[in-house]
C-alpha cells in the first residue's frame, strides 16, 4: 500500500470520527511511528488491510516484517482503527497485546470481530480491556 493510500484512510477514520463529535487532532510532524491521529485523548493508529491469499484472515500491521515481530507497545498506541474486508474494525490496542504490552505484528482478524465498526471505542478518554491472553 502507498503512502498515498494510507492517508487517505486515515483521512476516512478522521472524517468519521468528527462526524461522530470526537476531537480529533493530527501529529505535527509527518511520518509519527506510533500513532496517526489523536482521538478523544486516544492515541490511534490506522491501517486498510487487504486480504492474503494463503492466510485468508491474517493481516500484518506492518508490512514487510515477521508476524512475530514486536512492531507496537500499549505504551505508544491506544487504539487501532483497521479497513479490511470493507468494514472498520476498532478496539483498544490491549485487545491485541500481550501481558507486557507488546504487541507483535501478526493480527489474527477474527479475534476483533467484535469490535466491528466499534467506534464507540474512541468515545471517552482511554479505553482498557483485558489482554488477548485472557480474552481470546
């Protein structure tokens, strides 16, 4: 996906989001690593995804690099707002991180089902939920 393409998702969660009422405010410095936008206080970061062939319903968040990999902490990033499969997935970025906070890149998408179009997630200040270990 190009940069290009990623902007203008963001620009769709952004659009979104203040139709919904949310203050949103963008970084001041272009390329911010660990998030795109600043909602309600949250720190979030967004993704459009498409679906691969062989794992029909695993994503990577960030291209390029192992599943495995660490690619996020709790620390960094409250919240993620992920395009795949023509709908919006949002939830806390606890819902995907291990115990420590860290969060690998390889997403198993339907264990945020049901966080389908949950923007509600971004509503108040920030969000907590029990871990993936716990949870799924």
């Amino acid at each position: 996906m190009s940069r290009d393409e990623g902007n203008y998702y963001e620009q769709i969660a952004e659009h979104i989001c203040k139709g919904l009422g949310y203050q949103v405010i963008r970084p001041t410095v272009g390329n911010q690593s660990s998030w795109d936008r600043i909602v309600n206080g949250n720190r979030l970061q967004i993704k459009k995804r498409c679906v691969d062939d062989s794992k029909r319903n695993n994503i990577r968040l960030v291209t390029n690099l192992s599943s495995s990999q660490p690619v996020y902490h709790t620390d960094d990033v409250d919240a993620f707002a992920i395009f795949w499969r023509e709908d919006w997935f949002v939830f806390p970025s606890a819902a995907i991180s291990e115990a420590e906070g860290v969060i690998r890149n390889g997403l198993y998408m339907p264990s945020v089902f049901p966080f389908k179009n949950r923007w509600d997630v971004l509503a108040g200040e920030r969000v907590s939920v029990d871990v993936q270990g716990v949870l799924f």
